[in-house]
C-alpha cells in the first residue's frame, strides 16, 4: 500500500504534455504550406485533442508506475518523430517557395479566360516585380499580348515620314521612318513564327499570309483608287496600269528602282512590295533554320545575317529593292530571337541601362532633322540599332517614362493607324494642290493633315477594323474545324 501511494505521488508530480502547443504547431505548420500554394505537401499532425492527449496519462488507480514510465517513453518517442516531420514538411515548403519565386510570372496572354495567374486551379499566387536584368537574360513570353508603346513606334515612324513630304525643308531626314517601320515589322512577325513553331513544331503559312492579307488589301484597295484619281488629275494616267498592278501584286520597289513606270501618287508602294518580298522568303526559310536541333546554329545564323546585310549599300538605285534595306529588316528578326531564347550576355547589359530609351529618340530626332550625305549609311545603321534596342528594352524591361510617353494615347492612336496615314497621308498631300492650284503650303498644310485624319480615322473604323476582325474570326473557326474531336 505504501509502495502504490507513493507512485500516485510521483503521477501527480509528471504533468502531461501540453495539447496546445502542439495544436499550435500543427496549425503553424499547415498556414505555411497554404500560403505559398504547396498543395501537395502536408505535415504529419501531432495529437490535436487534450482528450487524446490525456489519454497517454496513467490511471492512478488501475495503472503501475511501470506501464506509465513506458508509456510517456513512446509518447516522447512518438513526439519527436513528430517534430521531425513538421522540420521536414517546413523545408519542403520553403524550397517549393524558393521555386515559384524563381518562375517568371505568367503573363496575361498565356493564361485562360477566366483563369487568375496562379497555379492550375487558378489560386492567385503573389506578383514578382522582375527587375530588367532578370527578364532580359531569360527567354521573354510572346508577344502574343498588346504592347501599346510598340505602337508609340510606329507613330515615330509615319510621322517622320509625313513631315518630310509636308514640310521636306525643315525634316530632310524623314525617310528613316520608313527603316523604323522595318525594324519593328520584322521584330513583331518573326517573333510570333518562333512562338508558333515553339508551341506547335511548325508554322501555319497558310493562315499566316491570309492575316497579312486582312491586315493589308482592304486599305489597299481604297488607296489603289484615290492613287488612280490622283494620277490621272497630274497627268500620269498612262502610268496607272503598271502602277496599280505592281502596288497590288508587290513588285513596284523593281519598277521604281529600274523603270519610270510608276506615278507620283504611287511612290510609297515600293515599301510595302519590299516588306512583302522579304516575308514571302523570311518565314520559310526561319522554319529551316528553326527545324536544326543546335540553338547554338540558331543564333549564329541570325549573327552572321547582320553582319551579312551590313554590307550591303543603302544609296543608289538599290534604294528601292530588298536588299537595299535588309539590315532593318534583318535586325528585327535578330532582336526577336534574342527576345525569344533570351538575349546574350552583352544584348542583356545593354538593355537593361535606363539610358538606352533616350539615346534611342535622341537618334530619331537627330536623323529626322538633319542629312550628312557622306554619313547616310551609318544613319540607317543608327536608326535601325536604335530600334531594335527600344523594342527590346520596351518588350523585356520595367517601364519608364519613354515606354510611358510612347504608350500614352495620341502616340497609340496615331501608331494603330499608322498604316493608313502612310498611304492616304501621302497621296493626298499630291492631291491637295491638284484641287485648290495655287495654294501656299502654309495653308495647304493644315488642309492635309485634317483631310488625312478624318480619311484615316474612317478607314480605320468602318473599313479595316471590321474586315480583319471577320478575318481574324473566320481563321479561328476554320482552325478549330481542323482539330480532332476530343475522345
């Protein structure tokens, strides 16, 4: 009797473990593991109840001291293999933040309506403010997305253009526009055909050159028609047969450059046919050298094209042909490989300098208003440069006030329209004189650019617009009856 007194004695005196604390614990270690989005990770809960917990107590009355001495010796047991597994659940659940923290942030192109960025189920996880070095050094998403700044270029571009034939004495360099346009036509096309064939091992050329055309005849075919009006008010009506068929079919950059068979109204249209020429041969072969394993190739290739086109003369009849402006065009496709697999290690210093923006306007500016003849090569290449690294530092980098200006909204509405101001703008500037003769350009100028803002305005929404949007639509639904049924 003395002997079981004083084992209920010393029961009194071993208090149980605390349930709260490790209730406590358990709840800790879940919050960690949903507010990071670990799904799968879960750590082994401790006791939770102070019903189960009291239940590793002895009964001082039917228990000896003991079973109680080897009970508490299993809970204890039992208690740090447990605290062992919460330590291990709680270092699987910071690597997996470590992970998410170091994947780039989707972006909203990529990401299914409806869909928050996150992980499958949608869970909205925490934005990660990338910094320029980060995101110029690693492949960047398409540009699936609308980037308004891009916009904000091709408004540099057609308005340089416009003032040089507004006003060719105070913008004598406007033609550079034109390199611009280029630049940036090159950059955006070749990046979608690398995205595509990335997504899905080939290219579509068949949907490709159906969106051009959406994007391209409907104002052309207008303009085709105010050009042959015009042509034939300034007396070149026995031009328009061979410059509406060379606009239409893209070939008048040949006869500009060798003949004397294009109107005046049509002068423009060399431009376009060297676009077009170069995305009938560009598409094709950037599927050849995609199709080689070596990304090693890939980029050499895209090096030794500049190099390549660099050589080439700017000047002279070779002006208006293809390869008199294949450095801009070869440049574009350059800077969206760079932007695709992510630029080298030189490519990504440079466009992560704040300055790159500025000095890239400084150049526009510099090259709108003033001609050096003897420098005129190296403007082009400046200009062409200037381009490819705005797009570049605009489509990969943070945003600052240049990407802010250029993404404002007279910047992008002139830039969406841009297509349409080159054609109409043009012509019509001939066409002004033609109706009022006599007229003094300080008031022709006023006329011109009002007269091309609300042609472009209307051709923009009530012919364009509509047209490439049934387009774009009509692919869509063809697109969706060629794929399998889903079994």
């Amino acid at each position: 009797m003395k002997a079981r007194a004083r084992a209920r004695s010393e029961t009194v005196r071993s208090p149980p473990p605390n349930p709260t604390r490790a209730v406590t614990n358990t709840a800790g270690t879940a919050s960690i593991g949903s507010a990071i989005g670990c799904r799968g990770v879960s750590a082994t809960p401790i006791t939770s109840t102070p019903r189960a917990m009291a239940s590793t107590a002895p009964d001082a009355t039917s228990r000896s001291s003991a079973k109680y001495t080897a009970s508490t010796a299993a809970t204890a047991n039992s208690t740090h293999r447990q605290t062992f597994a919460q330590r291990s659940a709680k270092k699987a659940c910071t690597a997996a933040r470590r992970s998410v923290m170091a994947a780039p942030f989707p972006s909203s192109s990529s990401i299914a309506p409806g869909v928050r960025p996150g992980n499958a189920r949608g869970d909205m996880l925490i934005p990660i403010q990338m910094s320029i070095h980060d995101t110029a050094a690693r492949p960047a998403p398409a540009i699936s997305e609308y980037v308004p700044a891009l916009d904000g270029i091709r408004a540099i571009a057609v308005l340089a253009v416009f003032l040089l034939h507004l006003a060719a004495a105070y913008f004598p360099g406007g033609a550079v526009g034109v390199d611009l346009f280029f630049v940036l036509s090159a950059f955006l096309i070749t990046g979608l055909l690398i995205a595509e064939f990335e997504a899905s091992g080939r290219v579509r050329f068949g949907a490709f050159y159906l969106r051009r055309a959406f994007r391209l005849l409907p104002a052309l075919v207008l303009w085709l028609m105010l050009a042959s009006v015009t042509a034939m008010l300034a007396g070149e009506g026995e031009k328009v047969p061979w410059s509406v068929t060379g606009a239409l079919f893209y070939f008048n950059d040949f006869l500009q450059a060798w003949t004397d068979w294009v109107a005046t109204a049509f002068d423009q249209s060399w431009s376009l046919s060297v676009e077009e020429q170069f995305y009938f041969v560009w598409p094709p072969l950037l599927v050849l050298v995609l199709l080689h394993r070596s990304r090693a190739f890939q980029r050499w290739f895209m090096h030794v094209s500049v190099l390549a086109a660099a050589v080439v003369p700017f000047t002279g009849p070779n002006y208006f042909l293809p390869t008199g402006h294949l450095l801009p065009l070869v440049i574009g496709c350059w800077a969206a490989e760079q932007r695709a697999r992510g630029c080298t290690p030189w490519v990504a210093a440079l466009v992560r300098q704040a300055w790159v923006g500025y000095a890239a306007c400084a150049v526009f500016v510099v090259a709108t208003l003033f001609v050096v003849p003897k420098l005129q090569s190296v403007t082009f290449i400046a200009v062409s440069v200037a381009t490819a690294a705005l797009a570049l530092r605009i489509t990969t980098g943070r945003a600052d006030a240049v990407t802010r200006v250029l993404g404002s909204r007279v910047p992008v509405w002139i830039g969406a329209r841009s297509y349409g101001i080159y054609l109409y703008g043009l012509t019509l500037m001939q066409l002004v004189p033609l109706l009022i003769p006599g007229i003094e350009l300080k008031w022709a100028a006023p006329i011109d650019v009002a007269l091309t803002a609300v042609v472009v305005a209307a051709s923009y929404r009530f012919v364009e617009s509509p047209i490439r949007r049934r387009g774009r639509d009509w692919l869509r639904n063809r697109a969706s009856r060629t794929l399998p049924d889903a079994a």
